[in-house]
C-alpha cells in the first residue's frame, strides 16, 4: 500500500486524520485528541490512543 491510498483509506473511517508518519508494518496518524493507526495491509485502528507511540505499539502485524 502507498502513503496515498493509506491516508485515503484511513480518512474513511476517521475523516479528520492528519499527520501521517510512516513505521514499521504502516502509518501512525493524529485524529482528535490522540493518535490511531493503518498497517501495510489496510487494517484501520478503531479506537485512538493518546500517544502516537502507544498507537504504534497497539498496530498488529500484517
């Protein structure tokens, strides 16, 4: 999955995501007052985190 379609897929459950930052296995981003996350494969987190690096740490594998 490219950064591109990994922004747009996210945004279609959480429309207010921004700051995408690349890790490992896919992005971490800024929705309202935390951070969630979308692996490599199309996996959107359902519920946001307060750290990015908790959301970072709660993104399963592929």
């Amino acid at each position: 999955m490219t950064e591109e379609t990994a922004i747009e897929t996210a945004r279609q459950t959480w429309p207010e995501a921004e700051g995408f930052e690349p890790v490992r296995g896919g992005w971490t981003f800024r929705v309202g007052g935390g951070y969630a996350w979308i692996t490599a494969a199309g996996r959107v987190a359902s519920d946001p985190e307060g750290l990015r690096s908790h959301a970072q740490r709660r993104m399963p594998a592929n």
